[in-house]
C-alpha cells in the first residue's frame, strides 16, 4: 500500500502533507527529527491518511494536495474538529 498522509506538529500550528510506503515508520522518521523538512517542528501527530494501491495514484494525489490550495481547503474542512486537537 502507498500513503498520502496529513500530520500536525504539536509545538506549534504547521502541518506537513507527504507520502509512503511505510505510514509507521516514516511518522517515527519525522518526529526522531529524521527528515530536513520537518525536523524542527518535531514531534508530530498523525491526523489523516489516505491509502493507494498504486504509487502513481498516491504521487498524484500529495501533489494535488501541497500545490493546489483548493484541494488542501478542502480536506481541512472536511477535517476541522481533527486539527483543533
């Protein structure tokens, strides 16, 4: 399975979209401070994921949510009560 993955960082309000193979593992990866783009907002928690069958369909799917702002409003509203915790 291929993940498209929403977390939010705990210390403050900023909030990363990514994807993978492995959900568990990369989550660890980002609040271990592992990963360049995340590391200073560490520790993190997982608030929405998506799962593919297809890699392509996952890649296609985080693009349209980092670089269209339409796609990202609207999965944040559809998730609202989720990102006040």
């Amino acid at each position: 399975m291929h993940y498209v993955y929403f977390i939010k960082s705990i210390k403050n309000n900023f909030f990363y979209i990514g994807s993978t193979d492995n959900l568990v593992e990369r989550i660890k990866e980002h609040n271990k401070g592992k990963v360049l783009s995340t590391k200073h907002y560490a520790p993190f928690k997982l608030i929405y994921y998506e799962a593919y069958f297809s890699k392509k369909d996952a890649l296609i799917r985080e693009c349209l949510l980092k670089h269209h702002g339409s796609s990202k409003g609207h999965l944040k509203k559809r998730i609202k009560y989720s990102l006040e915790n």
